[in-house]
C-alpha cells in the first residue's frame, strides 16, 4: 500500500472559492476510486476543521496539528519545518492541491496543482497584501520548480507556468477540473421560492463569484446599464452575488453611476443549494472575467440551463468553446449587445442553453480524479 499525504490547509479558511471546490471534490472521488492508498490529511489553522464525510473512510487518517498557520509559515520559510510527510507520520508522494508553502523530506516526493497566475499576469489587480502574500508567503517560482510534477487545470494555466517559471512543459500535465453530477435546473416552484426569498421577481443577470477586480465587474455595471436603453431589456435588473473580496471601491461607484442602483442587488456568502436556484432563475450568467485558470460559474450555469457571457480570454475559451456568447471584456459596448441578445433574442437562448447541457457532459470529477491520481502514481515509478 502506497502513501499519499495531502495538504488540506486550504479547507480551513472559511470560504468556498473555486480552490476549495476542487479540493473537496478530487479528494473525495480520488479517495473512493483508491482503497488501495493509505491518505493522510495534513490540516494546521486556528479554526477547527469541519469533517467531511470522506475523510471518514477507513484507509484515511486526519493530522490535525493545533498550530496557527502563520506559524507554520514562520517555521517553515526560517527554519525548514515542519516537514509535512513527518507530520503525517511519513508520506511516499505529497500532494498540495494548491500552492501553500510546505517544507518535505527529501526522499518525499512532491505534486502540485497550480489553478492560474493572475497573481504574476495581472499583479495591479491584487491588493497589497496579497502581491506581497503570493511572492513571499508563497514562493510559486520556488515551489515550482521543486514540484517533482505540476497539474495545470487548463491549457492556459499550464502555458503560463511554462512561461513565467522557465518550467518544460513535460514537467506539467493539464487535467482539466469537473463539475458537479447533482447539479441541474431547480424546478418552477424552487425557483418561485428564492425569488420571493430575496425579494427579487424581475428577470436578471448574474454575476456570480468573489468580488475583485479580476472578475471585471464595473465594466458588467457600465455594461448593462448601457443594455437597459433598449426596450427589450429595460427591465431586466443585475444580481452580483458571492464572497467579498478587495478592491471593491471601483464596483460601488460604478453602481452609483447607473441610471438605476436600486435595481442592482448584492447577495453575499450564498450556500450551494441557494448556489443552483440563483442559477437557475437567471436569464443570463455574465462572467466577463479579465483572466481564469478554469471558470466553475459558466460550466455551473450550463448545467442549470441558463445561457453564458464570458470572455474570449485565458481559459475560459477552453472550458466554454462554442456553448457560451464569448466577448472582449474590455469592449463594455460588446459586453452590452451580448446581454440584451442572450435575453432577448429566442432563437440564440435555445442555442446556447442546448450547447451548454452538452457541454458540460465533457468535464466529470471522476475523469478528474482518476487522471489526477495517475500522475500522483507516476511520480513514484
């Protein structure tokens, strides 16, 4: 029986972005298809961590070490440790599902998912804090080139490690991440239900993730207030719903500038039930997002039946292909003829929404999880 030790760090952080979706979902469906691997858990962090149902099953053993995570990076960055594999009572292969710095023995093999590089790409985007927490506190370049494998979850994403890091493309492997199985369109009555709920019986447009300037979002309010001169869309009203982020100072004076703010709402901190009715109710997901490593909200909305507005940019070409409206989003007159066509025009909703149930058929966990696992294997022949 191999080993495998798993940095599940990102777990503690009390949101649910795209990075802590796809741990809990390669795990789980990587621990099911591997009775085979003895898995060991390595969580630090003041919060307790919330069990998962998988990481009950009887070939896993959590680590919980009690120390903060300041003071694991402290340790790690001065004084090389704690070494994670020695934490986890020894490890053969080390998989980080995202880039947290983490000190490993040397016969300890390591493997690494990397989900963009906005943070090297678009640096002006971030605050502060956060240049500062991706170069020093994390190191990518470092870990990159001490990863004895890399998986990229888009072409794009593998492309820009190559060519930021100096990294052969051999070393990267691109498996694209999956979507959920049990997510489909809410019924009428459920979608009746969150409409009154919130108190939101207009048609809408979503945008739908974290609140920062990477997902472009005062060019979708500039946007959409210009779609509202034609008649077609006069009453359709925007949703912006999702976690706070940073930099937000940009997204409320450009409310503040439209014709009509009352009728831009905000939704904070929605759960994954709420997640599929406001998906659900939409008329249109617009995602004009500056760059992605993947893009879960358009392959979300797909699976909803609700027709897609995203960037021809980065990756999100690559998971969307032909089944969304792809636009510049720079272009906010671009951005605006593609939400009134997508709710207005009929013939072009069906179209989409079609190509967009097809298209989510080609992105599962389990291939995921199985391709995933593969390279983990690889790097112990």
């Amino acid at each position: 029986m191999i080993t495998i030790g798993v940095d599940i760090r990102v777990l503690g952080t009390g949101r649910h972005s795209g990075i802590e979706e796809y741990t809990e979902q390669i795990l789980s469906h990587m621990i099911a298809q591997a009775p085979d691997v003895h898995w060991k858990l390595f969580y630090s962090g003041r919060a307790p961590l919330v069990r998962r149902d998988w990481m009950s099953a009887q070939n896993v053993s959590v680590f919980e070490t009690g120390l903060s995570n300041r003071l694991v990076w402290l340790t790690t960055k001065f004084f090389g440790m704690p070494r994670l594999d020695e934490q986890v009572g020894g490890a053969d292969v080390f998989f980080f599902p995202h880039f947290l710095l983490g000190v490993l023995s040397p016969a300890c093999k390591r493997i690494m998912t990397w989900h963009d590089l906005s943070y090297e790409k678009m640096p002006h985007l971030l605050s502060p804090y956060r240049r500062f927490w991706h170069a020093v506190q994390m190191q990518p370049r470092h870990q990159a080139h001490t990863a004895d494998r890399i998986i990229a979850v888009s072409s794009a994403t593998a492309q820009d490690i190559v060519d930021s890091y100096g990294i052969s493309r051999q070393r990267v492997a691109v498996v694209p991440s999956g979507i959920d199985p049990l997510l489909r369109r809410s019924s009428e009555v459920e979608i009746t239900s969150w409409r009154t709920l919130r108190n939101i019986q207009a048609p809408f447009v979503l945008a739908l993730g974290t609140r920062e300037p990477r997902k472009n979002l005062p060019a979708l309010i500039r946007a959409w207030d210009v779609a509202r001169k034609q008649s077609a869309f006069r009453a359709v009203h925007l949703v912006i719903a999702g976690q706070a982020g940073w930099m937000e100072r940009d997204i409320v004076r450009a409310i503040a500038t439209t014709h009509t703010p009352r009728e831009v709402h905000i939704i904070e901190n929605i759960d994954r039930d709420e997640r599929q009715r406001i998906l659900s109710a939409a008329s249109v997901l617009a995602y004009p997002s500056l760059m992605e490593g993947f893009g879960f909200p358009p392959l979300e909305a797909m699976a909803c039946g609700t027709p897609v507005l995203t960037s021809a940019t980065s990756s999100l070409f690559e998971t969307v292909g032909d089944a969304g409206l792809l636009v510049d989003p720079y272009r906010v007159d671009q951005v605006a003829a593609g939400l009134v066509a997508l709710h207005a025009d009929p013939g072009l909703r069906s179209r989409m929404i079609a190509r967009g149930l097809e298209r989510v058929g080609l992105f599962s966990w389990q291939r995921s999880a199985q391709a995933t696992l593969a390279e983990i294997r690889s790097v112990l022949q």
